[in-house]
C-alpha cells in the first residue's frame, strides 16, 4: 500500500508538471506573438494619429 501512494503521488506531481509545461509552451508560442503584433499595431496607430494631428497645425 506504500508504492501505491507513492506512486500516485509521483503520477500527480508528474501530470501537473506536464500540464503547467504544455500552457506555458502554449503562452510562449501562440500567445505572445499575437500580443507583441498588437502592441506593435497599437503603436503604430499612435504614430498616424500624432503625424496626422501635426500635419494639420499651422
């Protein structure tokens, strides 16, 4: 009955640390990427938007 629990116990820590490194790949490769072309986006809106205030200014 020991091994047992012990092995559940190593069965749980395993599948967790699986499960913590697949969303943290998942971020990594999927997430950020599309959250750095936005921010990059948004940046360059803000750019128009000051150029083309500024081009209107006498």
């Amino acid at each position: 009955m020991k091994n047992f629990a012990k092995g559940i116990f190593v069965g749980v820590a395993a599948t967790v640390g699986v499960t913590a490194g697949c969303f943290y790949a998942f971020k990594k490769t999927i997430v950020d990427p599309i959250e750095e072309k936005e921010a990059e986006i948004d940046e360059h809106r803000r750019r128009a938007i000051r150029k083309r205030h500024s081009a209107h200014q006498y």
